[in-house]
C-alpha cells in the first residue's frame, strides 16, 4: 500500500511526458507508470487536466541578510519563515541562498552560524553558497575543500563591487582575479563549482563616478552604469580563468546578450560553463525603470533592452541559459522604493513565488518552450548543476517525492491577492495562463488549491555533492 498516488496527470519525466500515475510512500517516489486500478494508498489525488512537474528549486536567493544601501539605511531582507511560504505556493520545494564569508570570519564558522540560523525556520527545503568576498587570507582557500566534503560545494564570487566603493559603509563584496584563478585551482582539485557574479569593476565604478559627476544621478541610468560591455568584458576573463584551471563555472543572473553568447560560445568549445538567467531580466527592460514603481523590477545587473531579453529567452527556451532564478532580495515595498538614484536604488526583488508560473506562462505558452525543456530550467538542471540530483529536481522512482502540480485552465491577471510574501510583487498586473496549484514536499502536500497544510519548519538543510560529469563539460 502506498501512502499517496497522483494519477490522470500530465506526468513530465527524462523519460518524455505522459499521463502516468506517480506512487509515493513515505517521503519518496517508489513508482512512475500504471500503478494499476486497484492500488491502494492514503490517498489517492485526481490530477486529470494538470500538468506535473519536478518540485521548482530556485538556485539564487538571498533571505534573512543585510547590504547597505542608501546612507543611514541598512537593508534587511525578511527571513525564510516568510519567503518560503511564497516559495511553496508557487511550487518550488527547495531554494539555495548564500552564506557570506568575509576577512574576518572563517568558512566552518560561517557556515556553523548560517546552518543556526536557518534551522527550523524554512517551509522548503533548502542549502547554501558559500559566498568569497573581499581580500580573503589565503588561508581561509584552503578550507574549501572541507566546506565540500561538509555539503557546500557551490562558491559565490563577484568580481565588482555593485555600489560605488565606499568601505566605511560597507565591505567590498569584490573578489580580485588572482583570488578567483587561486579559488579555481582549489575547487578544481576538490569538486567544487564556481558560481559569479561578473561585471567588469572598473567600468563600473568609472560609470558611477562620471554619472555622479555629470549629475546623472537618476536611477533610470542604471543600463549606463551596469552595461552590457561590462558582462562582455567580465564574463570572457572568468572563462578565461576557468579554461586555464579546468574549473567549472555558474554565472548568475545573466541580463544582456552578451552574456549569453559568452556563455554559449564557452559551452560550444566542451567547457563546464553554465549559466542562470532571471525572469524579470527576461519579462522587464530598461525603459520600465521609467513607470510609477519601475524600481521594484530592479536588481543588479541592472534591466537591459529588448535585444537582450530576445536572447535571454531564446536561451531558456533553445538551450545554453541552463536555470531560470530570481536573485530572491524581498522586503517591503517602501524599502524597494526608498532609493531613487544610481547609487542607492535597492537590488533584488519578491519573485520566487512566481518564478515557476510567470516561466510557464512565458515560456511554455507563449514561446513554445516544451515541458521537458521547464522541468530544466526550473529544476533539473539547476539540481544537476548544484549536486541536488537525483535526489531533488526529477521524477523518478528514489528520488524525494517533491512535485509542483500546474493548472493551464488558469487564466487571470495577478492580483495583490494571488500573492503570500511582504506587501507587494512586481508581478502584479501580470496576465497569466497556467499557475501552481499544489506543491508537494517529500511526499507531503504542503500547498492545495490556496490553502497552507504544513507550517514553518518541515524544510530541511540537504547536503550536496556535485557530479563528476558536471565538471567536466557542460552536462546540463
């Protein structure tokens, strides 16, 4: 006897998709296919007319942290036990957010602190970068590969500083190349991934000064500050640096064209290059920044034009953007909107709760993405990629029975309403066709038809390891 069963669905599997029943006992998937009429289970949910698909794992979140943004504000993003309600009503069942490590703090401590912090806290399942900023010792890179061996084999770094350079207010989240090829070489011995943040720091912080000196202050300017010839520049060094070393990379969020043609000329030539795009780079462009609450769209990279949306769709939908994320960074809507200029203006934004519906609507619907291809892109690859799969990001038979069940006779436009996280989403007003509807966490169904049945908490750290074959060429 199994404790669930989900039949008459629309089932995405690596196998194709088809109308399978999916049995479930315990937290685990046991079988895909003809469960057979008289199968018994707990219960068994009818999900004639929808559409199954791996349980969404969002790679790119920043939850419960502070950057300092405007002078005299400290900005903090709300925590998991608020965001990950969000997260489970749209379907995804597992995020990946940051644990920073500056000059000061050591990797395992770091960690020990953040893994503290986190525990009991989120609805979803979850893990964390570990995030290399500033002039680090070079001790603390030998203790990569114990952050590895302990679960963490994903390393965040960027290779700008965002906001202007200003260290009596904050640190500097920039790391130098030297660091970064040194970093390569010991994740490459270790079985690590790279995962950047690429923009041409010089450029950038030129950009600032001369804007700031010409009195171009206004934040829509900030596609003339975060420009597409800083990720060209940026991301063709990375490459550099990791076909030197034989490391793998992750670039997040891609937002220009360029970008993406680094990517996938890196991936054509065999390197493990892989990258992530967001959905509001790929729905909102720079001359939104222009409407009465353009900023909340905002994160950085700044929004490009509609040239670099094009591509980054074409990416998503034909292959080489491997994951669509989101850069989660949610507060309230007067903290979004508090800074108005260049050099203030707050990154990030709420979207993770519409990650997976705004993706299908997009994509599936109105660019003829296939499902295979969504499953992908809003889970598999970024399970692959990380060291999730397979346990997380498919279904199969052992995998962790985690499921976003989709309706496509939902037709509306997003209210407030549609929404559970702070008191706003950029995507209100949206007009979508499709949307999550049941989300199931190891075997539990945690989100049904709008209502909440698990509470804060059933979220669990799950330790990763990377795939050999990942680091080796572009396998996802």
């Amino acid at each position: 006897m199994y404790d669930l069963i989900i039949r008459g669905g629309q089932v995405v599997t690596p196998e194709g998709v088809g109308n399978w029943n999916i049995a479930i006992a315990g937290e685990k998937i046991v079988l895909v296919g003809e469960a057979g009429a008289q199968a018994q289970a707990g219960r068994i949910i009818d999900a004639t007319g929808k559409i199954v698909v791996p349980g969404g794992i969002e790679p790119h979140t920043h939850l419960n942290m502070t950057m300092a943004m405007e002078a005299g504000h400290v900005v903090r993003t709300m925590g998991p036990e608020a965001d990950t309600i969000g997260m489970a009503f749209g379907g995804t069942t597992t995020h990946l957010d940051f644990c920073f490590v500056n000059p000061s703090v050591d990797i395992s401590a770091a960690l020990a602190r953040r893994v503290e912090q986190w525990k009991g806290r989120s609805l979803v399942d979850y893990s964390f970068h570990v995030a290399l900023t500033g002039a680090l010792p070079l001790a603390t890179f030998d203790q990569l590969g114990d952050a590895i061996a302990d679960g963490f084999p994903t390393f965040k770094v960027f290779t700008t500083d965002i906001l202007p350079s200003d260290p009596g207010r904050r640190h500097s989240l920039r790391l130098d190349h030297g660091r970064i090829h040194w970093a390569m070489q010991k994740l490459t011995r270790h079985g690590g991934l790279m995962t950047v943040h690429a923009e041409d720091d010089e450029l950038v912080q030129f950009n600032y000064e001369r804007f700031i000196k010409e009195g171009r202050v206004a934040g829509i300017h900030m596609a003339q500050v975060h420009t597409n010839l800083s990720e060209q520049l940026s991301f063709n060094r990375v490459i550099q640096l990791a076909s030197a070393t034989g490391a793998g990379v992750y670039f997040v969020h891609v937002s220009a064209r360029e970008g993406a043609q680094a990517v996938a000329a890196a991936r054509a030539q065999g390197l493990p290059v892989y990258a992530e795009t967001l959905h509001q780079y790929a729905c909102f462009n720079a001359e939104d920044y222009k409407a009465p609450r353009g900023f909340c769209y905002h994160t950085y990279p700044s929004l490009k034009f509609p040239e670099d949306q094009k591509a980054l769709w074409d990416g998503l939908v034909d292959g080489g953007i491997s994951a669509a994320a989101t850069d989660e960074f949610p507060t309230s809507l007067e903290v979004k909107l508090r800074g108005s200029r260049i050099d203030d203006v707050t990154g990030g934004n709420v979207g993770a709760e519409a990650r997976m519906g705004i993706v299908y609507t997009e994509g599936v619907v109105r660019r003829g993405m296939s499902l295979p291809r969504f499953a992908e892109v809003t889970s598999t690859n970024a399970a692959r990629i990380m060291g999730l799969y397979p346990r997380k990001g498919v279904i199969a038979p052992g995998s962790d029975a985690d499921l976003c069940v989709i309706d496509p006779q939902i037709h509306k436009r997003l209210g407030r309403e549609d929404f559970h996280v702070s008191d706003y989403s950029p995507w209100e007003g949206w007009e979508v066709r499709g949307w999550p509807v049941m989300t199931v966490l190891r075997g539990k169904v945690i989100v049904e038809d709008g209502r909440l049945n698990e509470s804060v908490g059933y979220g669990r750290l799950i330790p990763r390891r990377i795939d050999p074959a990942i680091l080796r060429r572009p396998a996802a």
